[in-house]
C-alpha cells in the first residue's frame, strides 16, 4: 500500500506545480509544492492554510479478485482565509480557486506505480487509479474556510509488496 500512496501523492504533487507553481508550503525551512500528507509530517500545533493535507482515513485489500487489489480512502482537507491584502474577504474565491486546482490535479485517474527508496525511485508494472473526487460541505470556524474532498484510489499488489 506504501507505493501506491507514495505515487498518488507524488502525482498530485507534480500536477499542482503545472497548474499553480506559486502554492507552495515551507515546512522545516524548505518551500516545497503545497501537497502534504499528515502522517509524513511532524505534529503541529498549526495546521497550514492554503495547500492540500492527504489523510490516509480506511484501507482493505480484496484478495477474492486473481490478483490482491488494495482500495484506500483518501482524504483531501485544505482551507484557506483568503488575502491579507483584502482582509480575508476573497475567503470564497480563494476555496474556489482550490477546489479548480484539485480536479485539475486529479485528471487523469491514473498515475504509473512507483517504489521509492533513498536511492531513487524505480517504475511498477501496474498503476494507481482512483475515482471522481467526492467534495464536502464547506465548514467555517474563526473566519477559516476548510473542504474535505475524498477519493477512493485502487492499486494492484504486486509480488514482493506488503
């Protein structure tokens, strides 16, 4: 399952520096693109705003098809409270221009599988796909507008995968 989340998050990475290379996030000092997955991260206090969290929430493998398949549900939380320029007040244009981002990001439906070491990273024989993306209501809180998007991704187990 390692490979197939790595690769899910890897491309949607990748396709967000085409469709806004200036979402971006500095976390520990380095100014990365604004994808993020919780559990690779260190606790924090703060949560950023404006960029995408991916929170790995359920996972199952069906072991009944001629090969093992593994279905995992993919959260998608980002929020965001607009401009300081503007006062908070484009709040709503800002989520909306992140909801454009993220289908973006998730077009198309596939991406190659990939195993990553230290050393680099080599291609799979099989893909990550995953379906349309389901989105949320809009929450507000303390003038914070956050959207969790989830989006169910599929990966064959190859031989030799855990």
């Amino acid at each position: 399952m390692e490979n197939a989340k790595n690769s899910f998050y890897i491309a949607l990475r990748n396709r967000l520096v085409q469709v806004n290379p200036a979402r971006t996030v500095l976390l520990r000092g380095v100014t990365r693109p604004g994808v993020l997955v919780e559990e690779n991260e260190l606790a924090s206090a703060k949560v950023p705003n404006d960029v995408f969290r991916l929170r790995w929430s359920t996972c199952a493998v069906n072991a009944q098809m001629p090969a093992a398949v593994e279905q995992m549900c993919c959260e998608i939380l980002y929020s965001t409270a607009g401009t300081t320029n503007n006062g908070g007040m484009d709040r709503g244009q800002a989520l909306i221009a992140m909801d454009s981002e993220l289908r973006q990001m998730l077009q198309p439906t596939s991406t190659p599988k990939m195993c990553f070491t230290a050393t680099g990273s080599t291609a799979m024989a099989t893909n990550v796909f995953w379906t349309a993306p389901v989105f949320g209501a809009v929450s507000e809180a303390e003038g914070v507008l956050t959207r969790t998007v989830t989006v169910e991704v599929y990966s064959v187990q190859e031989v030799g995968e855990v």
